[in-house]
C-alpha cells in the first residue's frame, strides 16, 4: 500500500501541552515536572494588585513527563493564561521536535503558536514496501514561517514546506501558502509546489488528500500526467470515497488534449465468505479528431469491467466477469494493457449456481459482441443458460455409476446488432444420462467403460439454401455412445544415483492410454445450426485414442542433509486419434491446429495429428514447456512452439515462442504463417534501490514489434524514480503509438506522476 503524508501529527505537539498549575510554575499537571534554568525571576506588577510576572532564563529545561521544552528564557503574568518561550526554543516528545526561535502558548486553551519553525516527526504507520526507500522509515521534516493551533485538532502551517527526506539536503519538498492540518483525517494546502533538487516542478491551486491511520480516507487524489503519441497531453483527476471498512469507491476526470473528455468510476468491497466485488466504469466523450491520417469520429464511447464473486444464502454463489466495450477504437486509444488492445470481443457474463442435496444447478446469462474493423458487431452468447447435474452416484451397494446432466438455454446469434433481421437466436435443450461402470481397478491398470444416451432439441433448423439463415422448424437429434478407457499397464522403474550430484534416485514411469468411443449415426445432421461442440457432434463413427506418458521423478538432495522428496522434473505426453469417419477427426478440438472452423470442416483424413506436449521442471527456479502437432496426413508440422521461465538471483527472465504453419494441401489450414516471440527479462537487485524490466512481443513473419515495453526506477531513502516507455506497432485498427512516462515516489506521499498507469495503481494516495 502506497504510504501517506503523515506531516499531520506535528499537531499533537500543541494537543499533549499541559494547562499551567500555579503562577509560579510554567507547566501544570505533570506527575513528574522538573525545571532547570540560571536565572528566575518573580516580580510584583506595578499597578496590578496581586499580579506577578514571572522570568526564567539562561539554558531554560523545562521537563514535564515525556514532553520537554527548551529556551533562552520563559516568561508568563498570572492575570492571563499565556506563556512565552524565546530563544533557540524546542519543544520535544517521543514522536515530535520542534525547533522555533519563539513560541506563544495559552494554559487553558492550549492554542498556541510557533514562530520561525523546524521540525519533524516520526510516522507511526505500517512499513513502507520492501522495495521503497532502503526498507527505512522515513521521518517527516517540516519548516515554515507560523505554526498555530487553530482549533481543538486543527492546525495551520504557513509559508511553509513539508518533505520526508532527512539527508541535510532534501531531494524534495511540498511548498504551500497555507497547510491547515486535521491529525488522523486530512491535509489541505493552498498554492502547493513540489520541488525536486529545488527546481519547481509541479503546481496545483488546492489540494486535499487524507491522511488515516489506516491509509483509507475520502478525499482528492494527486492527479496523475502524461503524454501519448495519439491522444497527446494526459491530465487525470480524482476523488476517492471511504464508505467503509469493507468498501470503496473512486471517481476519476480524464483530460485527453487530442482527442476530448473522460469519466470514470470503480467501486470495490470485500467481505466475509470469500465474497468481493470491483466494478469499473469509463465514459469518453470523444469529440472529432485527425490523428496522423486517420480521421476519429466525434462518439462517446464506454467500457465496463467487472469481476464479482459473491456469497448468496444456502451454499449458492454468484459470480460475473465483464469486459464489455461499446468501440474497438476507443478501446486501443484509451488501455495500454496488450490485452486489451488486441480484444476485439467485448464479454459480459453472470451465474448462480450452488448445490441442493446431491445436485447442482446453475443458472447463467452472457453476451459476447466481436468486432471486425470498422463493420457492426456481431454478438454471440445465451440470454438465459440453465443447467442442472447429479454426480455420479452408485446405483444401490453396485460398482455401477449413474449420473445425468440436463442443459437448457436460449442461445443469441445475431450476425449484425445494427440489423435485427439477422437475429436467429433459438433455444435449445441438450439432456444427457449417463452410466459408468468400472471394469479395472488394479493399481497398475484402469478400466472403465462408460455408456449415455444423448437427446438434444432445437427450436430452429439449418436452412440448406443459406447458411446463414434458419428455418422456424423444431429439430431433434437422439445420440448413443459407449466408451471404454484403458489406463495401464503402467511399467516403472527406480534408478538408484549414490553419486550424483543431482538426486539420490530417478523412477521412470510408462503409462500407455488407450480409448475406445463408438457413436450411433447421426441422419439430419446437416438440419442442425452448429454453433458449439455439442452442435457438431458426429455419429456414425468409432474413434481410437491411444498415446503414452512418460514421467521421471527425482528424489532430489535436500541441504541439510535429511531425506530429500520426490518431485516430478519431466512429463512427455504423445496421442493421437484415429476414427472411421474422417470428419470426426476433423472437428476434434483435442488436437491444437487440426481444423480452423469445424462447422465448415470437411474431414479429409481419419486421423488427427500426432500431438506431442513435454513439461520440464529440473529445478525449482527452471521450468520450460513444449507442444507440436504433426499432420501425418499432409505430412508436415502443423504447429508448435516453446516457453521457459528462469528465476536466478536477481534476474527473472520469461520467453515464449509459437509458430503455426501453411501445409500445402490443407484445405483446412492456415493461408498465412503465424510466427510469434514474447520475451520477458527483469532485474531487481537484493538492495532493491535500482531495477527494471523489458518485454517484447515480436511478430516473427512481418518483422514486426507488435509491443516493446521498457522500465526502469530507482528508489533511495525518501524518493524514487521510474521510466516507462511503451511502443505498439501499427496493426490494430490504428497507427503506431508511443507513450513515454515518468513517474516519482515521494516516501509519506506516493507515486503521482504516472501517465500511464504502468505502474499499476496511480491512485496517488489512498
């Protein structure tokens, strides 16, 4: 959590002063007061009966409990309720010092004030980040002209300047004009600048922010700045709301020079059970725009996130996760993170599902609108999705498994949302029991054979003169399949290593796996509109999946000597699929780059590629993994590709590497080669003072940066600095833009000049 300015406690100086006892004592009810001092003085004044004016001086001590006061000298009437200090006067406590040339202070009141005024004050609140300022607890250190206790918890500093840096030269202070202090609430300064190394480099008129205990408190945010290449000169402000303990909200005004006017809100809340919630909203009033040669229409545009996971009564749940937008182009204008740049479907979803007794049920709607260029959407989804299951359960004291799922939904399919006569939305029930049956339960071998009858119904059918349209005609499609799975014989063996560096013994273990899976014929197949697998089923057919695994353990040398345990460093998978209807093979989703569309899929060979996965874990800092998928059928790599984490000391570097290619003959393979690398590579020192990080993202095929990020900061004791530079290549509907950010971290203040919110929340103070 970003730490905050806690300059408010120098109030409690004036809060914690002790009212005067008697007139011949400076300081009242103190349990232990001690005063010291060269030189006292009591003396009648002249025309005032009863009145005395009291002086001491010369190394003044005035010791009251834990407070103590210095001066030259202190001097007081006992006909009125003030006491002054003067000369090199300080004031201190176990928190607090104040150093003042004089200071006025009422016994009854206890306002007061200090003239020509240094001090400081330890902030008592949680740690700042490991990674922030040498791991130290910054002091607060503060100067001015007057300090003045206003009111019973307010105070006012003015002509003054405020910092946590406590080098005998500051790199950084907050000027202001007036600083009116609440302690535990909130700061308002008036005519704030912010100077690094003396050189003004930031101004606001007004300035509120909070300053709480526990870090959440209403107030204005620091605004946030920056530039980009597209919408030029950023200007971002907000308001953060503390509802409560267990709930948030922040209203955010964004200024876009280029491009017009934003809004936004997010609201969050966490409570018990697991159940919370963070909602945001953005709004851009887009007005028109030429950005290089593309000419931006005046619209407003809007997005809404939204990822909510909530308890609700009788073990019931609702979650929903939304990436809805209404314009691809305000959504690569306005986010930077890649993927959202790169989505061009907008998503909103909810459920609630839970359990009565041994069934569950659920209950769902989502919607998803996919963008083409500048052409209207086209949206997919289910207004209403019920689904309603029994585990398997054994039938009586039997070995034999019933289960059953049951799915009804009205499913949304409309090729245009700007045309309602492209609607062919249609509801559909799909109810599938099933029975299992263990044949093998052997240590060494699994078999289970598994046997369901499918009925599924849909309100339309496939009209064959257009694929793109329906006919008002119900169809149903009645489906039988059996399958068996074969799991063994698994074959191990161990490998004793005495001498090995690397491990005290390696087990090797073969597991084959065969499948067998016979579909009844399917005759109006071609009357089915295919949206999902369950549309494109096929029937008629018997299908072999059969593949083996190879695992290798390692029982690795623990350091202090003691046994080591047993960790599994590789997993090689290979399967492959053989079915008797080509176009089975064709619409198997199983096997990554077998078919690009399966409802167009023809099936021009009975077995899908051979498909090969291998994960590698020889150390706990090294992990890599690797796929490829051979088409045995055109004879060619289909697709592949490799990634690899490495975590060594300092150095955290991440790579990935995928390539899906044209095979000549295909008809159902790609036309163009898609050839990608995304490189990762980040330092951060065990100081943590200096670091950084690059990432790449490269399209191999068109020589092509789609991103390039770069970050670098440094953190000392009371401040830090970062850089963030970003590239995207052109390719997303728009040119290229580049955004460059700095951004400073004041110890007790925050990060607040992030243009970019690159480094994660530029809420300035929360």
């Amino acid at each position: 959590m970003i730490r905050r300015l806690g300059l408010a406690g120098a109030g409690l100086v004036l809060a914690c002063w002790p009212s005067v006892a008697s007139a011949q004592q400076p300081l009242g009810n103190c349990k232990n007061l001690q005063i010291n001092n060269t030189y006292s003085q009591k003396d009648p004044v002249e025309g005032k009966p009863g009145v005395e004016h009291n002086l001491i001086s010369g190394n003044v001590e005035i010791v009251c409990d834990d407070t103590s006061l210095y001066a030259d000298e202190v001097e007081w009437w006992s006909d009125n309720d003030w006491v002054y200090a003067r000369g090199h006067v300080l004031l201190q406590e176990p928190t607090i010092r104040i150093n003042a040339d004089s200071a006025r202070l009422n016994k009854k009141t206890h306002l007061g004030t200090f003239n020509q005024v240094v001090g400081s004050i330890r902030v008592h609140e949680q740690k700042p980040p490991s990674d922030q300022f040498g791991a130290e607890e910054p002091d607060v250190l503060f100067s001015g002209i007057t300090l003045e206790k206003i009111g019973l918890r307010t105070y006012r500093l003015s002509d003054g300047a405020i910092t946590t840096c406590t080098q005998p030269t500051p790199r950084w202070n907050m000027g202001s004009t007036v600083a009116v202090i609440t302690p535990g609430e909130h700061v308002l300064m008036t005519n704030m600048v912010l100077r690094v190394k003396d050189v003004p480099v930031f101004y606001i008129p007004v300035i509120f922010y909070p300053i709480t205990k526990e870090g959440r408190s209403t107030g204005f945010l620091m605004p946030t700045y920056g530039s980009s290449s597209l919408t030029g000169f950023e200007l971002n402000n907000a308001f953060f709301w503390a509802i409560d303990r267990s709930q948030d909200a922040t209203f955010t005004e964004d200024w876009y020079k280029k491009t017009g006017q934003g809004y936004g809100s997010e609201y969050r809340y966490a409570l018990p059970q697991g159940s919370n919630g963070d909602v945001q909203l953005s709004l851009v009033d887009q007005h028109a725009a030429l950005i290089g040669t593309d000419e931006l229409p005046a619209e407003d545009t809007y997005s809404v996130r939204a990822n909510i996971s909530q308890a609700l009564p009788d073990n019931f749940r609702f979650v929903s996760q939304t990436n809805y937008f209404s314009s691809v182009t305000g959504q690569q204008l306005y986010q930077q993170n890649l993927a959202d740049l790169a989505s061009s479907t907008s998503t909103v979803s909810a459920q609630v599902s839970g359990g009565i007794g041994r069934y569950r049920i659920s209950f769902q709607a989502d919607q998803s609108d996919f963008f083409s260029g500048t052409s209207p959407a086209q949206r997919s989804g289910h207004l209403a999705l019920i689904n309603f299951s029994l585990p398997d359960t054994p039938i009586g004291h039997t070995q034999i498994y019933f289960g059953l799922t049951d799915e009804t939904m009205y499913r949304l399919d409309q090729s245009n949302v700007s045309d309602p006569t492209t609607n062919e939305n249609l509801w559909r029930t799909d109810f599938l029991p099933t029975v299992r049956v263990p044949v093998s339960s052997l240590p060494f071998l699994n078999i289970t054979t598994t046997g369901s009858w499918r009925l599924t119904t849909w309100s339309k059918a496939q009209d064959p003169n257009n694929l793109a349209q329906a006919l008002p005609t119900p169809v149903w499609r009645e489906l039988f399949e059996v399958q068996m799975k074969i799991d063994g014989p698994t074959f191990s063996r161990v490998f004793q290593t005495p001498t090995s560096g690397y491990a005290e013994k390696l087990k090797h273990v073969f597991e084959p796996i065969v499948t067998f899976d016979w579909k009844s014929p399917i005759n109006n197949r071609n009357d089915i509109i295919q949206q999902d697998a369950t549309d494109y089923l096929v029937g008629g057919s018997t299908s072999v999946t059969y593949g083996f695994t190879n695992h290798i353990l390692a029982r690795r040398k623990s350091k202090d000597g003691s046994p080591g345990q047993s960790s599994e460093i590789l997993n090689v998978q290979l399967s492959q699929t053989y079915a008797t209807n080509p176009l089975a093979t064709a619409v198997d989703s199983q096997f990554t780059g077998s078919t690009v569309n399966p409802t167009l899929a023809t099936g021009v060979s009975n077995f899908t590629p051979v498909a090969l996965n291998a994960t590698a874990t020889p150390t706990d800092k090294l992990n890599g993994q690797f796929f490829l998928n051979y088409d045995t059928h055109f004879h060619g790599i289909a697709s592949l590709g490799a990634s690899t984490k490495l975590t060594q000391g300092t150095i955290q570097m991440s790579a990935g590497w995928s390539k899906t290619n044209v095979i000549d003959g295909n008809p159902q393979g790609f036309e163009l080669p898609v050839e990608a690398l995304n490189l990762t590579t980040t330092v951060k020192p065990a100081d943590k003072h200096v670091g950084g990080s690059y990432q790449i993202n490269w399209d191999i095929v068109n020589h092509a940066i789609v991103q390039q990020r770069v970050l670098v900061y440094y953190n000392s004791q009371c401040c830090g600095i970062s850089f963030d530079y970003q590239e995207l290549g052109a390719g997303f509907g728009l040119q290229a833009n580049r955004r460059f950010g700095i951004s400073i971290t004041l110890a007790g203040l925050g990060s607040f000049s992030n243009p970019m919110g690159s480094m994660g929340d530029n809420s300035a103070i929360r």
